[in-house]
C-alpha cells in the first residue's frame, strides 16, 4: 500500500457532525483486548498529532501555513474524540489502566521485534521490562480493591508477574536521556517505531498526571503518582531517539504517513465491524492529510515527500502473542539499569554513580515506595501476590510470591540469585 497513490477526499468533506463524532462504546464485557488495545493506541497517536500541531503553530510566523495547520489539527481533535469516546461510561478506572498498560506491553515487544536499529531495539526491550511490571502492580491494586482478577481483561494475551521492579527504575533524571537517530539514513521502520512508541507512552504518561489523583484510597493514588514518574522517564528515552534536526514541515509529514500506516494496519485485522469502519473512515481522513502535509514541504521547503519517506509502507503493525519473548527479554535483561547514553548491568556502576544517588533520595525508605506496598499489602491479606502466569518466572530472584523483591536491578546485593 502506497498511501501517496490514493486519491484523497477534499478536506472540508472530512469534519464530523455531533452524531457521528459520537460513536457507539464497545462493551467491556465482549471487546476483544487486541482492540481495545487499538483504541487506547490510537487516541494517543490522535493526541500526539494535535500536540505536535500546537507547537508548530506555536514556532511558525506564517499565518497562512498556520491556518493550513489549524485545519487539519480541527480534523485530528474530531478523531481523536470519535476514536477515544469508544469507552464505554461503566468501565472504571482501574480497568482503563490495566488496558494502557496491555498497550505498553505488546506494543512494545512488537516494535522490538520489527525494529532494525540495534540502539533502538535496545531502548524498547529495556523499557518494556519496566512497563510489564507497572501491569502486574496495578493487577495487584485491582484484586486487592476490587477483587477482579486481571486477567479476564487481558484475557490470554499477557502474562501477569513482575519484571523489572518499579521501585528499581527510578533513575537520575539525566539518565534518561538517549542518543537520537538520523532520520535521514533510518529505516522507515525505525521512524515510524520511534513516533509510535512516542505517542503512546506519552498518552500513557497524559493518562496517569491527570487521572492518578481520583482514585479512591490513598494507596492507589500513591501507586498511579509513582509510575506516571517512570512514564514520564520513558517519554524522555523515547523522545530522545527522534531526530533533532527534521524541520517541523518534514516532521508533519512523518506524523501523517504514520497515521495513515497505523489506521491501514488496524483496519485490516480489527474484529468489532463498528470500530473497523473507524479506522477505515479515518484512514482516508489521514490519506488528505498527508497529501496536504506533502503539497506544504513541496511549496515551504521545496522538498518532495520521497526525501522523507518511501511511500509504500512497511511491514504492517499486527498484534500478536509476545509471551515467549518478554520471557526471553525479562531473563536476560531485568538487572540493567542506564548509564548516560548506554545500558550497563547495576552492578557494573561504580558506587558513586548517579543512580544509587538518586534511589537513595526518593527510596531510603522502601515501606513509602507504593509500588513496594501494593504488592506486600495484597500477599499479607492474601497470602500471595497476584500473578497469572503459564510456567514459573524466568528469573528465579522473582519467584517468591510471599515476599516483594526490592533489590534486584535496584542494588549490588551479593546474595540475589543470578539468571
């Protein structure tokens, strides 16, 4: 598919009255976790691309390009509430969150199996064990507060047990910072990964900062306070990877290719009929999109669109059982930790480094550290954490389920047990 040789629709045909921006929510008792999944990714592929659309009006002095801008950003906001308002009113927050973390989990472990660069396969695979863990400590918050297990959500899809623990991912803040890929060179692959992942851990991030606060006790405000921290971690590795040097024009245009590479991809494996008629409806919104993000680099920057982009997409983005390779991922890799632009084992770091600074500021005091607290919380009231795995844990320092592990990946301890 060469989204450059569709014909697109005239972008005035393209706005929505109240009725059809409305959209019937799926029901969560029936949905089918690979398309909520769907949903979740694609409000935050939506949300990237207004906020993307905000900071360029906001740096640009042309008001006419400005207006071209404000045209389609009206369009991405009518999708972005067509696609998101999809939830239905009785699925609660809990729920919602176990979903957003479904999407960080197989989202990610297929990116980084589809993605060419090693430096960027190595920055996935290294926050994928962080946002798996972050699954399993919010299980353990909704079978301890609202007695649903997990995994009748996920369904078999994911597994639930730890990964590397949330209490040993609170880096210094400069260690988050990654090297940045040359777009110019970089396999579509890679920039189209790097501007997915993007998006959804920074709606992900957007979710727990403002949502986080309203839930119900104290303790789970204190769990969704903690991991928006990592998120917002994750979204500082993530950006890092975009190229620095793209102009905005260019950037518009990789932003509308990859929306219209993600719409075509969901389309063609999406069960639910009502929402595949979404994305087939706003594929060919995004298809006018991109050949108007075109026509603006043409005419700005007097570039074609082959200098950004192939044309013809990559492989499609389909969702699939990533089980075997985060078990894979999480047995060979739960014990690294950053050091500047490199990953490095945390017992490789000298005892001055950063890090070690950083976890004794904010967790001297393990009993504070919520992550910790949910988890010992629901094994003293349950005799056990919750978990739903199908063979025993791959790193045997986590497979205790009387007992929370907060030294592996976080301290040089000689008596933890080695993969």
């Amino acid at each position: 598919m060469n989204p450059f040789e569709q014909k697109p629709i005239p972008l005035n045909d393209s706005f929505m009255d109240w009725e059809t921006m409305y959209p019937k929510p799926y029901s969560k008792h029936d949905v089918d976790p690979y398309t909520k999944v769907r949903i979740i990714l694609m409000n935050g592929i939506e949300t990237e691309a207004v906020f993307f659309s905000h900071q360029f009006h906001r740096n640009c002095a042309d008001n006419n390009l400005r207006r071209e801008l404000a045209m389609t950003r009206r369009i991405e906001q009518q999708q972005q509430k067509h696609v998101n308002w999809l939830k239905p009113i009785d699925e609660t927050q809990l729920e919602n969150t176990i979903g957003y973390e479904h999407v960080a989990v197989d989202l990610t472990a297929w990116l980084a199996q589809n993605e060419p660069d090693p430096y960027v396969k190595e920055t996935l695979d290294f926050a994928l064990l962080e946002d798996f863990d972050h699954l399993y400590r919010y299980a353990n918050l909704m079978d301890l507060d609202q007695n649903i297990p997990a995994h009748q959500l996920v369904k078999n899809y994911v597994e639930i047990t730890p990964g590397r623990p949330t209490i040993a991912e609170h880096r210094h803040p400069q260690e988050a910072v990654r090297g940045y890929t040359d777009f110019k060179t970089a396999d579509i692959r890679t920039k189209v990964n790097t501007l997915t992942i993007l998006a959804a851990e920074q709606q992900t991030m957007n979710f727990y900062m403002n949502i986080g606060n309203t839930y119900y006790n104290d303790l789970g405000r204190q769990l969704y306070m903690e991991i928006a921290m990592i998120e917002e971690q994750h979204v500082s590795q993530y950006g890092s990877l975009l190229d620095p040097n793209a102009t905005w024009l260019e950037n518009l245009l990789l932003h509308e290719y990859n929306e219209c590479y993600l719409y075509y991809s969901f389309y063609q494996d999406e069960k639910d009929p009502h929402v595949k008629a979404i994305w087939e409806k706003h594929f060919h919104q995004e298809i006018a999109h991109l050949h108007k993000a075109a026509e603006l680099l043409a005419k700005y920057e007097n570039k074609q669109w082959q200098e950004v982009v192939p044309g013809p997409f990559p492989k499609l983005l389909q969702f699939h059982d990533t089980r075997d390779y985060l078990r894979k991922i999480l047995g060979e890799q739960v014990e690294l930790t950053l050091d500047k632009e490199k990953v490095r084992n945390v017992h490789d770091l000298p005892d001055n480094h950063p890090f070690f600074m950083y976890q004794d500021k904010i967790n001297h005091d393990v009993n504070t550290v919520a992550s910790h607290l949910v988890i010992d919380r629901h094994q003293r009231m349950k005799g056990e954490d919750y978990r739903a795995e199908v063979r025993p844990h791959p790193v045997e320092a986590l497979r205790n389920r009387k007992e929370d592990n907060t030294t592996i990946g976080r301290t040089k301890s000689p008596e933890l047990s080695r993969v």
